[in-house]
C-alpha cells in the first residue's frame, strides 16, 4: 500500500471526505499559507517535458502527491516507461493521472507499476466508458477518477439524471473509493452528486 491509498484510508476510517486539490505545477509554491488551503492529497497538472516537473516533486514534502500529465509525454520519457516510474517514484510521487492514455496501452505501464508500495495508475472512468467498466476497474488502485467528459470533451454538458445514473453504474462496481472530476471549484457545485461518491477534486 503506497502513500496514496494509506491517507485514503485513514480519511475513509475518519469518516472524512476525500479532496484532492489540483494545481498546475508551476504555479505550485510550498509555504505554509498554500499548505494551509490544501488538503493533505494535491494533483499536479503539467503539459511539458517532465523532467521539470520531476525537479518540481523533489521539492515538495508535505503533501500526497499526484501528477497528471499527458499521454505522449509519458511515453517519450528519455528513460523509458521503467525510469519514468522510479525517477517519479523516488520524487515521492505516489498516483499517475495519464490523460488520453488508450485503454490498449495501459498493459505498457502497468507491468513497471506491480510493486504494492510504489505509485499507482488511476483509472479514469467517463461517461462514455458505458460497459467496459468493469474490466476497465480490474486493475484500478488508489481511487476511481470519475470524469463527466467524454474522451473528447463532446460529452461535458450532461443532464443530471445521466451524470446519477453514470456515478450509480460506477460504484455499483468499484470496490476502491469513488472520486469526482466535474471541474469545480466549490464543494457546493456537487451537492447532487456527493451521495454517490467518496469525494472530490477541486481545482485551485
């Protein structure tokens, strides 16, 4: 169980909500004001070469890290897939948030990420996942990231009857925490949708 899933837990056993903070990294300076208005969890966006964001996460001590970067930057690291997950494992990273990440291309990664304390893939679920969400969460940790959007961003304006019926389908199969990805910046933009779920990022 890596850093990641043990504060999930000890949030779950508390019984508090799960919120992880998103943040662009190069926005991110740690000081104890900004420690402050985070919860313990952050998720570092970043869209460049990863070797700065790398530089970034050796920086930051306090918190549960998650990055969230693109596809193609993962999979043209100059160190392979196998130096990517121990450069970021060393850097104290312990989720990987891969965007546009091929349900096909997963197996690549996943095979470099079988060690229980190291960092972990999370799998996205979006509405247009429809029935391969089972076999989608087969090898899911951490938490279930659950976004409104399709893949192309042409599903982001949903009636709230789908998104329910969407986050229903979802937890009736997940057995790790449910997380919400709506792009809000407010708890109170979720109020329909917090009784399916465990919690929430908030975008800073």
């Amino acid at each position: 169980m890596n850093q990641l899933e043990q504060e999930i837990e000890r949030l779950i056993k508390e019984e508090q909500e799960i919120v992880i903070t998103r943040i662009d990294a190069d926005k991110f300076i740690e000081s104890e004001e900004q420690e402050q208005s985070i919860q313990s969890i952050i998720c570092l966006t970043y869209d460049k070469k990863l070797e700065g964001l790398l530089d970034i996460c050796k920086k930051i001590n306090n918190q549960v890290l998650i990055i969230e970067v693109p596809f193609h930057r993962v999979f043209s690291y100059p160190k392979g897939l196998p130096g990517f997950v121990e450069d970021f494992k060393a850097a104290g990273v312990s989720g990987f948030h891969i965007l546009d990440l091929p349900y096909e291309e997963q197996g690549q990664l996943l095979v470099h990420l079988l060690d229980e304390d190291g960092p972990c893939l999370l799998q996205e679920i979006a509405v247009s996942s429809g029935d391969r969400v089972p076999s989608i969460l087969q090898t899911a940790r951490g938490f279930v990231w659950c976004n409104d959007k399709g893949y192309s961003e042409s599903l982001s304006v949903l009636p709230g009857d789908y998104k329910e019926y969407y986050l229903y389908a979802v937890g009736a199969v997940a057995m790790i925490p449910v997380i919400l990805d709506f792009n809000v910046q407010s708890k109170e933009e979720l109020n329909d949708y917090l009784e399916n779920a465990n919690g929430y990022i908030l975008n800073k």
